[in-house]
C-alpha cells in the first residue's frame, strides 16, 4: 500500500453521531468522499432522512440511524441494528451542545443536559461500539473535542468542563483498548462558522477579536475539518493513539 491508497475508506463503514447539520455533516461528507458507507444519526428522522438523500444524489453510500445518543438503551439498540447490517469500521463521536451563561447564575439542569449531550454520549456510544471492534481486533474512533478542551473563554465554563473531560476520556480510550487494536484520537475544532456560531460570526467585534487572535488570520471552513477526519479514520493514522489533533488556524499555539 502506497501512502495515497493509505487513506482510502473504500469498504469502510462509519458511524458519525450528531451528523445532520453543521461539523457533523462536514465530516460525514469528509469521509463519504474517501469511500466509506456513512451512517447519518440524529434525533429527527426527518432531519436525518434528507441529509442521507442529500448524500446519495452526490453518489455517496449512506444510511440512516435514529436514537439518541444520551440514552444508553437506545444506544446499544441502534448499535446492535446497525452491526446486524454490516460492521462499525469507524466511528466518529460528534453529538454535542452549547449552553452558555454566568457561571455562579448556571442552572443544574443545563449542567447536567450539556455534560450528557457532550460527555456522557461519548461513553455510551463508544463503549457499545467498541464492544463489537474488540473481537475484530480492530476499529477507529475519533472523539470530537475542542479548542476548549485546552481554553477558556467566559460563560462557558459548564462546555469547557466536558470538552476537558472528552479530551482525557478520549486517552483513556486509546490506553484500555489500544492494546485491543483500536486506535482513539480526538479533533478539537477551534472557531468554525457553523449554525451553532452564527451569532459570533455576525458579531463584528467578536469576529474582528478571533481573526486578529488566530494565527491563520479567519474562521474555519467546515471542509477545513475533512482531512483530518479521514486520516485519523484511515489506515494512514495506525500508529496515531491518544491524540488530540487540533484544527484551529494556531488559536492553542498562542497567547
């Protein structure tokens, strides 16, 4: 195999959680683009069934997958349905949420609504697919972290929480089941203009703040995420295990 063919999904099936709109979708396209069959989920089957015949009109394979991702029972379900059809080769933990205030005024519920849309569906998802690599000896799984797994920015101290934790839960991954033949890393996105972020992206201080802020001098464009999705996810990331690759324009890199 040379290092082109490396990086070839062709064969390979995928399961993206949180795929029909924004990152998600992105890196569906991402890996449907390097041959991989892609399973869209979401919550909204409406929603859901549209982006996967989105997809097949581009000539893409993909499949539909309705549960919810913070539902532990109806995880296991929908990963036994899908595995009955063909296996989970690659699984990408994208599901997430933001709930931004004051922290000393931070209602408990949204805490506890934020950490199991971005920490708790990470576990169930990836411990039921998991489950079905390790007799295979082998599978990917990429963990969608964040800038703010690493920064803070004010009123967001509850997401910073459980993007720290997705980036330490993604090493503890890699460390319990490398040795199983699996291979876990993490994306941390830094500032990309999506739905979730329109509001930043219209805020003219704000954006004049990031661009002068980041090294690379704009906001991310979601295709800037799809090559590293389909490293992390392919034969050219083997030796890749417990890493956090950060696709932010330099925004870690400096103060």
């Amino acid at each position: 195999m040379n290092v082109l063919q490396s990086f070839d999904l062709s064969g390979q099936r995928a399961l993206i959680t949180g795929s029909s709109a924004g990152i998600g979708l992105a890196l569906a396209e991402a890996l449907a683009q390097a041959g991989a069959h892609v399973i869209i989920n979401g919550r909204q089957a409406g929603k859901v069934q549209a982006c996967v015949q989105a997809l097949q009109a581009q000539g893409h394979s993909a499949s539909a997958a309705v549960f919810d991702v913070t539902d532990a029972d109806a995880v296991q379900a929908a990963v036994d349905q899908i595995e009955a059809q063909g296996p989970i080769d690659i699984l990408v933990n994208n599901a997430g949420m933001q709930i931004r205030g004051p922290l000393q005024d931070y209602e408990h519920g949204n805490w506890h609504t934020l950490m199991k849309t971005n920490l708790d569906s990470v576990y169930f998802v990836g411990q039921a697919v998991a489950r079905k690599m390790i007799p295979r000896g082998q599978g990917k799984i990429i963990n969608i972290c964040s800038v703010q797994s690493e920064l803070g920015r004010p009123g967001i101290a509850p997401y910073t929480a459980s993007k720290g934790a997705v980036k330490m839960l993604t090493k503890g991954m890699a460390i319990d089941w490398g040795p199983l033949g699996i291979n876990v890393n993490g994306i941390g996105p830094g500032y990309f203009k999506t739905e979730l972020n329109q509001k930043l992206v219209d805020d003219p201080t704000f954006s004049a703040w990031l661009v002068g802020r980041t090294p690379s001098r704009r906001w991310g464009e979601l295709q800037d995420l799809g090559g590293a999705a389909v490293f992390l996810a392919s034969p050219a990331s083997r030796f890749v295990n417990g890493h956090i690759l950060y696709v932010d324009g330099g925004v870690t890199a400096t103060l």
